[in-house]
C-alpha cells in the first residue's frame, strides 16, 4: 500500500536514524508507525525476516529527492557508508538541536568524533544512560578540544583518530588512578573539572563515567595528537634521543615536568610506546548493524548496582580514573592494553617461538 505525500514532511535531522525519522513523520500525521513503516519499506532480497528502506517510497510520500534524504540519513546511502565509522548504538544526541526537528523524540548514529556539540556546549560522548546532555558551560577547554580533535580527523583520518582518542583517554584514566605526586598539572585538572561536572555531595545523583570522560577529554586529545603522527609514534620507538624528545613532548602536554621514561610497563605511556606504537590502528569491536527500529541505551541491573557504588565512594582525587578504565566505550583499546603481548626468541641453533611478555 502506497500513502500519497504527507502534507507536513518534515526534514530529516543529520545523522538520524530510519526509524526515528520515520517514527516522527507518523506521529505528526496521527498515523500508526507500523503502517507508515511497512509502507516505505520491503523484505530483504535475501529472504528474510528484516525490512529495508526503498528510498523511492520515503521520498515519495515526503516529495524530497532521494539524495537529500540519502544526505541526512546514512541507511540511504549508497554505496553503504563504512558502519565502523560510526558509533555501534544510536543515541539522542543534542538535546537543543533537536528540538527544532519536530516529531518527537530524535535519535541518531554519530560518527566516533563527535564528542561535544560546540554550537550548545554540550558533552555528548559517552552519552549517559539517561539520556541527559552534559553542560559544559562553564569548562571551554573541553569544547575547544573538541575542535582540535576535527583537525587531527582531518589530518590522519577517521581510523588513526578513533585509535588514538580512545587510547589517549585510557591512558589519563589510568593515570588519574595513580597517587598525586606521580601526576603534574592535568591531575589537578581533572579534579576540578569533575567538581564542576559532579559537585561534592550530589555524586549519588550526578555521578557517570560520561563526565569523567569530559573531564580528561582536553588531555587526550592532547596527546592523541602524538599518537596520530607517523612522526611521534617513530620517536616513541626509538632509543636515546628522539624518545627522550617524546617524553619532553608527554611532560608539557601533561604540565608534568618531573615525567620520565620508565624501563616497566607499569606507566600506561610507556607501556604505549614499548609495545603498541608500532601496531596498526584498531578497528572498533562493535559495528552499527543498522537495526530497523528504535533502541536507547540501557544498564543491566548488575552495571547499575556497580555504578550506584562508585557514585557512593566517588572521590575526585582518589583513584577517580579506575571507573574510567573499566568503561565499555574504551572496549576497543583496553582489551589490547592488557592483551598478552608476544615476543619473538630466536634461539641458537635457528629454532624460534613466541615468548609471552
């Protein structure tokens, strides 16, 4: 059954997902979701049970051209765009810039570096379970650090970008997780700016691991700048000289003159330069399957139970970082940070095999 063109077809939001465009064209209309979905859609040729878009359908019934749809909308894209440049789960994104889309509720799948919406100053990656945007008002640095993580996008590319943010914010959780005279001034930093984003005494109701991911986000992307460059991550293997260059470039990008290469892998950074600075950037664990309909971020019970302990002994300057490591949006790096890591033993007379480190 086909509908004739909707009298109000609304724009979809960029980076909106199918089903949520669809969703608020039907309840503008007043009309059943399911029908209006089952009327823009069709089975897969493949035979199975999953619906698709027909993008002549949708643009039928809103007289949009294919191509401005396809433009917002990236399940209409084609060729397909590369899902691994996108978040794996859809989320609502800024609250205020949705509110000019009309409809109801706006739910999009964002690209990975897309962490703050510096239009609104709003923090949006890791977004919070609830769903409630952080404001970031009164802490600029973590906005303006959004605009220096799209030019290391621009620079080096989606992958290398992904690989290095990700690893950069592990690495300052871990060392927020350290005693403070093993810190410099990004210690001090992250404590004031956790403050701010969950004032002492609320941490039971404002506390999430999404603001103490705001919290080091100016920091790593810092040193994800070195990380990206072909240039820093040479020098970071080297002996003598250019890794002594490295660790002065770690120091000033950490306000920590006293830090120094360690020869054990207990500090996360030389940790990074002894054995992942040569590795091929990782690809992230969970793709976007462009799943047809509307899912929100939940928390089993057992992760609630565990933040609601967090939140209960949450202490800005002690070992704060611990819950930041642990998160599931640093899946990607932190399975590789403590990966076995094989190392190659020739012996004697020819023979080789591969030595746990």
């Amino acid at each position: 059954m086909l509908l004739p063109r909707l009298p109000d077809p609304v724009p979809p939001a960029q980076h909106e997902i199918a089903a949520s465009y669809i969703g608020r064209l039907a309840r503008l209309h007043g009309l059943d979701i399911n029908v209006l979905w089952r009327c823009v859609t069709e089975r897969e040729a493949s035979g199975g049970m999953r619906r698709v878009i027909v993008p002549e359908r949708l643009a039928a019934i809103t007289g949009r051209t294919i191509h401005s749809l396809a433009g917002a909308l990236p399940e209409l894209r084609m060729p397909q765009p590369d899902w691994a440049m996108y978040r794996h789960q859809p989320q609502s994104g800024c609250h205020h810039c949705n509110a000019k889309h009309l409809g109801g509720e706006v739910t999009r799948i964002l690209p990975h570096h897309r962490y703050v919406c510096a239009r609104h100053r709003l923090w949006l990656c890791p977004s919070d379970a609830d769903g409630q945007s952080t404001s970031l008002d009164t802490l600029p640095e973590i906005v303006q650090a959004q605009r220096k993580h799209l030019r290391i996008l621009q620079r080096h590319g989606w992958a290398i970008t992904y690989d290095a943010v990700l690893t950069a914010i592990l690495i300052c959780g871990q060392l927020w997780s350290l005693p403070e005279n093993e810190n410099g001034e990004a210690w001090h930093d992250w404590i004031r700016r956790a403050n701010v984003l969950i004032p002492p005494g609320t941490a039971e109701a404002t506390f999430s691991v999404a603001r103490l991911c705001a919290a080091v986000y100016p920091e790593a992307v810092a040193l994800a700048s070195l990380f990206a460059s072909s240039y820093w991550r040479q020098a970071a293997q080297e002996a003598n000289w250019d890794r002594h260059q490295f660790h002065i470039e770690i120091a000033r990008r950490l306000g920590h003159p006293k830090y120094r290469y360690k020869q054990h892998d207990d500090d996360p950074i030389s940790h990074w330069a002894n054995m992942n600075a040569k590795l091929q950037p990782l690809s992230p664990i969970y793709i976007h399957d462009q799943i047809r309909y509307l899912r929100k971020p939940t928390l089993s019970s057992a992760t609630r139970l565990a933040q609601q302990r967090r939140a209960q002994a949450f202490d800005a300057s002690h070992r704060a970082g611990e819950a930041l490591v642990a998160h599931r949006h640093l899946a990607t790096v932190f399975r590789r940070a403590w990966r076995p890591i094989l190392k190659h033993v020739r012996l004697p007379d020819g023979r080789s095999y591969y030595q746990t480190h």
